[in-house]
C-alpha cells in the first residue's frame, strides 16, 4: 500500500468484506525502529497496564525493570514526552510507584529460539503507592498517622 493510489485492501467472501485495511492501518504491521516488514515478528500485543517501578535508569540505552506483580519485564520507555519530563525534573518516583502506560509486547523468531521485546510507548499516569501500614491506618481511621 506504500504505492501511490492505493489506499484500501479488502479481502471479500461472496461480495462480502470480511477484512478491510486502511493506508492508515500500515504502521500496524510495520517494525517501529525500521520502518520495514519484520518477517521474524511472530505476534505483537498491545494493551493498558498497570506496572510497578523496581528499577530506573537515566542512561539513554538502559531498560526499565518493571512489574505486574509476578512477573518482572526490562523495559524500553519510548515515550518522548514522559521522558522529557522526566529529564526537566518535571516527573517525580520513585521504586513502588506506578505507572499506567500503553504495554506492547513483541515476540520474534530468533536463531536462538523466541525473543520477547518489551516496549512503554507511552505513560498515560504515574501513581504513588501507600505503605502497608499507612494504608491500614487510613483503612481504620480514615486520616493518616505519623
């Protein structure tokens, strides 16, 4: 569809569209560091997670290590906008914290055997989390206690 003209691919049963593809719908099916078709990728998974912060890096080429509770992931935070905050010490956490962010998980056919990527394309939210204990205090109480 990258040729001029060509804009919309339908695959149709008995004069039914049963699949339709949009020029817009390409970057779906496209690697995002190439730009190319990724003969290798086996499945790609988008969705909205929430994942705790375990450990940070500040250095351009370091992963994030993340979790969902049972299962840790390094991660690649591509979302310019959140990471320019972060660099102008407008975003503040720290481990614990969490983050809601849009989660793609890429897994690639390797010479080794499978290979999951881990991807944040973007931080929608970054949420603190209460002490154990200050949550029970306040589950009890209603207010905090020092």
């Amino acid at each position: 569809m990258s040729a001029p003209g060509i804009n919309k691919l339908e695959i149709r049963e008995n004069d039914q569209v049963v699949e339709s593809i949009e020029k817009d719908d390409i970057e779906s099916f496209l690697g995002l560091e190439t730009g190319i078709l990724d003969p290798d990728l086996i499945e790609q998974n988008d969705r909205i997670a929430s994942l705790e912060i375990v450990r940070l890096s500040f250095k351009g080429e370091n992963k994030w290590t993340l979790t969902e509770g049972t299962t840790s992931f390094n991660v690649d935070i591509v979302d310019e906008a959140f990471l320019e905050k972060v660099n102008r010490d407008e975003k503040f956490f720290k481990k614990g914290d969490v983050l809601r962010v849009k989660f793609i998980t890429r897994t690639r056919r390797t010479k080794d055997g499978l290979k999951s990527e881990y991807i944040v394309s973007e931080v929608f939210e970054v949420s603190g989390c209460l002490r154990a204990n200050t949550a029970a205090k306040l589950q009890m109480t209603g207010r905090p206690h020092g």
